[in-house]
C-alpha cells in the first residue's frame, strides 16, 4: 500500500516539476505516434473510401485481412518488422532497426487497418441519396466522391482516433523494432512496462496518468469538435 | 436559345419488372409539363433518365441547343438538375447547403455568397442560412431542396413530386416558387405530380404516364 502512496506522491512531483525525462519521453512518443498516425490515415482513408465506393477485385478478401488485421497482435507484427529490418533481413541495409523510425513503421502498420476499416464503415454508411443529390447538382465523380467522404467525416474522425489509441498504447511490438534505449527510443509506454519491471513506480505512475490525461483530451477534442461540427460544420469544414 | 429535351422509345426494367415500354416525348424549352400518373407508373423513373442520373435500358435520351445535339458530359450535366423525393441534405448549413452546386462549379466566394441569398430570400429561409439543414423541418428541408435547383439556374428542372406530404401552406410556398421560376421562362420543367388540380395550376402541358408510356391528356 505504500509503495502505491510513495508512487502517486512522486509521480506528482515529477509532474508538478516537469521533469526533463519524463518531458522527453511524452514528447517523443507524441512525435511517433503523430507521424504513425498521419501514415495510417494517408494509407488507411484512401483504402477505405475506394473499398466503398468501388467494386474493386477481391474486395470481399481485402476487407477480411484489413478486418484480421485490427486484430493482429502486436508482437506478431513486431516480430514481423523486426525480421525486415534486421541486418539479414531484407531491409536490413537501411539501418532503420532500434529507431523511433522503425517504431513509427509498426506502429502505421497497427494502426492503418483500424484506420481503413472504421472509415469504410463509416462511408457505406452515408445514405445513397447524397451521392445522388450531388450528381443531380452538377458534381464530376470526384467532387462526388469527396461530398460522400466529408458526410462520412465524423465516422472517419473516430477511426483516426482509434488509430491513434492502439497506435499510443502499444509495447510490445514497439519494444522488438525500438529496443527500447534511454534518450532514443524510450516512449510512455515503454517506460511504464520497464520502470513497474525495476519496482520503481513514480516514473510509471506519472507517465501512465500523463497517457489517461492524453487520451481523455482527445475524446474532449473530439466530443467538442463533433458538437460544434454538427451546429456550424459548414463554417468550419467547408471553407 | 435554350435546351430541348427529347426521349425517343425509353425503356427500362427493374428486377425483370417493365417500367417503361417505348416511353417517347418531346419537350420544349421554357415551358413547364406536369406528369401524372398513378403510383409505380414509372414517373420518378422516367425523371432519373431524363435527368441523366441513371441510363435506360434501350432508347434514347437526346439534348439539343439550338437544334445541334449534346454529348452526355459534365458540362450537360450541369444544366439539368432534379428535385429528388427525398432531398439528401448534407451535413452542414443551409448556407453551403444552397452554395454546394455553386462551389463545385468554382464560383467565387462573393458570387457565390449574393447568389445564395437572393435564393434562400425567394424560399423563405434567410433567417435560418446559418443553420443545419439537417435541423430543418419537412417542409422547409423541401424549400431547401428547391434552392439548391433554383441557385445554379438549371435549363431543364426535374421536380419529383416538390409537395408530397407537406402541409398546405409549405405546399403553397413551393407552388409559388416553381410558378416563379415558371414566369421567369429560364427553364424548361418538368413536374411530377399526383395532385391534378396542382398540375392544371402549374402545367402550360398536362402528361399522363400510362403503361410505361407518356401521353399528353
């Protein structure tokens, strides 16, 4: 019971004091899975919206995997990469191997699927008849396809959120391709799995309320952006 | 000066179900034809191929400006709009709701912002231009629709039954705007209709769809 006191209470020292390490590592993960994300949602979208729209060869088999693949398990994935990009493997002249790169790749790689999948569901979704609506009022196919993704925009906005949680959460698979290495590849959730490892809990407790504070914002950001969206979306999204 | 319409032996089938059989009619710019004709006759199909929004399965759907006939294209496409029954208002405000067919032909921001209040004053939906147009209620979601028709100047207007379940005065205020456009003689428009009284008041051409054929009454 102690040891959870003295944690709590040193966490928030760290907190309060804005510890050097404990800064660099929350921005580092930041900086992972933001670049994880934007790579999800430039893969993931796109693949989404064209399972959608059209009939593509072997759709039904593509959005299987893209299914199967929210559920890969992290350290599957990982391994995966790990065996790429390691000096044998095929990538291994690359050097990416224990980099917050290779740690950016697994993360796109656990995160797209989420990304593509959520988004696909969210266009089918769109009722027919604004496609309709937009051909009726002179769209080219384009202008069609962006009117029904926009509709779909806050489906979408969950997916990327989504992406962007399993994307912040993940250890294993980050630990295989990053190694996790103080200063370099080190993130939050790396942090808390060694710091609990080594008993030494105030590092793991600041850093695991700092990752809830961050996943309870970008609900808040999302909740307010839908509301305000839903009252005023032309202002905001259309110019 | 303006669009002729002709569709010479459409037919079309859904599910092995004729709609319509050899349907052939011409139609002249600037004058407004009311359709009737009884429930699953054919009517709001015979609109979609008119409009272009969906090909018959044989016959021929033809264009002519000035007597040269028109390629099915985009720039055709934008001349024509239809009124569907159900409008597929899009997410956001009634302003970019009536804007949308301007912005996408690339209008500028001030043309696009005097058109679509001149439009949504003709509607009577001014006050509520900052609004969802998903909040709106029936009759003003149709008004909406007919905005949306109205803003882009359309040579040929198709309108799929524009005051179907509405209250009188919404379907009032609808007939007024049709009959303006009417007055106007910018537009040919084509009315479908199950109230013949309404298609007497708004029809210079009174058509009836019977087995899948168009017949003036």
């Amino acid at each position: 019971m102690h040891s959870i006191i003295y944690g709590f209470i040193g966490a928030g020292k760290l907190i309060l004091t804005i510890n050097a390490e404990l800064l660099s590592i929350i921005l580092l993960s930041l900086r992972v899975s933001g670049a994880a994300l934007v790579i999800a949602a430039l893969l993931g979208l796109p693949l989404g919206a064209a399972l959608a729209w059209r009939r593509v060869p072997l759709r039904g088999l593509v959005i299987s995997l893209i299914n199967t693949g929210m559920g890969l398990p992290p350290v599957v994935a990982g391994l995966f990469l790990y065996l790429l990009l390691s000096r044998s493997g095929p990538l291994g002249s690359l050097g990416l191997l224990y980099t917050p790169t290779a740690m950016v790749m697994v993360q796109a790689i656990l995160a797209c699927p989420i990304v593509a999948s959520l988004s696909h569901a969210a266009i089918v979704r769109v009722d027919p008849v604004i496609r309709q609506a937009a051909i009726t009022l002179g769209a080219t196919p384009l202008q069609e396809v962006l009117t029904v993704i926009r509709e779909a925009r806050y489906g979408i906005m969950a997916g990327v959120m989504a992406g962007l949680g399993r994307a912040m959460a993940e250890v294993g698979a980050v630990i295989i391709v990053g190694g996790n290495i103080a200063g370099y590849t080190r993130v939050m959730t790396t942090t808390i799995a060694l710091e609990t490892d080594k008993g030494d809990f105030e590092l793991a407790i600041a850093l695991g309320l700092i990752l809830l504070l961050i996943s309870f914002g970008i609900n808040l950001g999302l909740r307010f952006f839908q509301r305000l969206g839903r009252v005023r979306a032309g202002i905001i999204l259309w110019d | 000066m303006g669009l002729n319409l002709e569709v010479a032996r459409i037919v079309k089938s859904y599910n092995g179900k004729a709609i319509l059989q050899g349907c052939s009619f011409g139609f002249e710019n600037g004058l407004t034809y009311a359709l009737l004709g009884p429930n699953g006759s054919g009517k709001s199909t015979f609109l979609r191929i008119a409009a272009l929004l969906e090909p018959p399965d044989a016959g021929e759907v033809r264009y002519r400006d000035h007597g040269v006939a028109l390629p099915h294209d985009l720039a055709l496409r934008r001349r024509i709009t239809l009124l569907l029954p159900r409008i597929g208002v899009f997410n956001t405000s009634v302003f970019h709701n009536v804007a949308y067919g301007l912005k996408i032909r690339g209008q500028s921001r001030q043309e696009i912002e005097d058109r679509v209040n001149d439009v949504l004053v003709r509607v009577g939906l001014v006050h509520k231009r900052r609004q969802n147009g998903l909040d709106l209620s029936s009759g003003e979601t149709r008004r909406l629709g007919i905005a949306r028709a109205l803003v882009i100047d359309p040579e040929v207007c198709c309108l799929d039954e524009p005051t179907a379940n509405l209250d009188p005065k919404n379907s009032d205020i609808i007939e007024e705007i049709i009959f303006s456009m009417k007055t106007a003689g910018k537009s040919t428009i084509i009315v479908v209709t199950h109230d013949s009284a309404q298609a007497r008041r708004l029809g210079d051409h009174l058509l009836v769809m019977e087995n899948g054929r168009i017949a003036p009454l």
